[in-house]
C-alpha cells in the first residue's frame, strides 16, 4: 500500500514537472508579445504599412518599403534555401552510410552553428565586393545559405521515422527506387518537413548582421534585386540605435509586425498542411 501510494505521488509530482517545464518553454514567447503589443501597438495604424520612413523631425511615416522588402529577401532566400536543404535531406537519409553523407551530415551541423555575421562577411566578400555594389540578392543569398543546413538535418530526420514497410511496399509494387524516395517516403514526411522549413524561414526573417553587408539597406522605396533593400531588422536596428524617441517607437512597432509575419506565415503554412493532408501528419 505504501508503495502504491509512493509511485502515485512520484507520478504526481513528475507530471507536475512537465506542466511546469511546457509553462517554461512558452513563457519566453509570451513575455515577447506581450512586450512588444504594450510598447509597439500605440504606433501602429495604416500609414505605417503604406508610407514611407520619415525624415528626422518629421512625425509620422511608415515603414512600407521595409515591409515589402523583408517579404522580398524571405522569397529569395527560400527560393536558394529549400530546394538545397531538402534535396540534401533526401541524399542524407538514401545514402545514409556513405562517405559523402557523413561528411555533409558533419558540415551541415558545422553550419547550423555558424555565426551569422561570419555569413555576412562571406557573402560580401564573394558577391557585393565583385559586383561592386550592395543588393537584395546577395541578401537573399546570406541569408538563404543559413536556411540550408537547418533544412537539411531537419529533412533528413523526417524521412528518417517514416515506416520502412511503406518504402518496401512501393518497392514490391515496381516503383523505381527515385520514385519510391519523392511519391511515397517524401509525401509521407510533408508534414514534418514543411514544418523544419518554417522554423529555418522564422531563423532568417529576423537576421541583421548578414543584411548589413549585403542588403544594406535602402530609405527609399525598391523592389529590385540588383539594388539595395530596405528590411525590417534593418529599419529596426537603424530606428532603436538613434537619439529620437519618434523612431524608437517605430522600432517597436517594426519588431511587434516582423514577429506577427514569422506567426502568419506559419499558421498559414499548418492550415495548408492541415487540410490536404488531414490531422493524422501532425
């Protein structure tokens, strides 16, 4: 009797302990919107979605071009990043147990690691300092190449825990084994790799150091690639290190609509998975 009542207060208190612990893991979140609503939402309104930074002394302005220009840099950097990422993954979980894969699997763990102002430096060096000039490509290249390693790793363990009997089902039916690999394996693991290139999308969309060498930056409206690019973790660097209380407000209000953009477009990204796939990928 004395034991049973021991384990059931033993498996009280450990149940306890996950309550806390998942408490714990979403407070930070929590505490960052809140933050971010109580000192950003006063400043928010239309005109700072549609109008352009203010000069100094100036009330009011927006931040429209940071706006558009942060979307523009996520699109290229996705573009560069998923595509390799996931394609390394696949290799990774085929040839698992190859020289090249362990080599890669090592790198892309390397990388994962990697400073992102290092990144930043690199990409300066190999594409702003030959084309002589700073661009939104580059940008989205730096900051896509951070995207690959993430990606990868994350692809590769998704593939990984999807049931060998399927993959030897296909097989038996006649598929080839490169058809078996993206109809079957790939499908299988949607789910779980939409969600690793969600969370390599919400690592980038909020990186400075690289863009400081290679976007740069723009106060004026742009949408080109081949120019510098105006983003919101520059606008915001920019704002929250200047002497005017003006554009410290702005930077809070920059901060609170770049964390809502990483929450839509995750949210937006589940629902899709969600309804063609069904509740059962979760």
């Amino acid at each position: 009797m004395r034991t049973r009542t021991s384990r059931h207060w033993l498996s009280g208190v450990m149940i306890g302990l996950t309550y806390l612990a998942a408490i714990l893991a979403t407070l930070p979140l929590l505490l960052i919107l809140a933050h971010l609503i109580g000192k950003g939402a006063s400043s928010l309104s239309l005109s700072f979605f549609t109008n352009m930074p203010k000069p100094v002394g100036e009330t009011g302005g927006g931040m429209a071009n940071a706006i558009v220009g942060t979307l523009i840099l996520i699109g290229i950097a996705s573009l560069i990043g998923l595509p390799i990422g996931i394609g390394g993954g696949i290799y990774l979980s085929e040839k698992r147990r190859t020289p090249l894969a362990h080599t890669v699997r090592f790198l892309s763990d390397v990388l994962n690691g990697l400073p992102s102002i290092v990144m930043g430096i690199f990409a300066w060096e190999f594409l702003v300092r030959p084309a002589g000039h700073f661009s939104a490509l580059a940008g989205g290249a730096a900051v896509g190449a951070m995207m690959i390693p993430l990606v990868t790793r994350t692809t590769e363990e998704m593939l990984r825990v999807v049931p060998t009997s399927l993959r030897e089902a296909a097989l038996a039916l006649g598929y080839p084994k490169w058809r078996t690999s993206l109809s079957v394996v790939l499908r299988t693991a949607l789910a779980g790799i939409a969600t690793g290139a969600l969370v390599a999308v919400a690592r980038i969309a909020g990186e400075t150091a690289p863009l400081l060498f290679t976007a740069f930056g723009n106060q004026f409206w742009s949408t080109s690639v081949h120019e510098p690019i105006a983003a919101l973790p520059l606008q915001i660097f920019t704002y929250a290190i200047s002497p005017y209380d003006e554009w410290h407000a702005q930077a809070w209000a920059g901060a609170l609509v770049l964390i809502t953009i990483v929450l839509v477009i995750s949210l937006a990204a589940r629902v899709v998975t969600r309804s063609r796939f069904g509740a059962a990928v979760d």
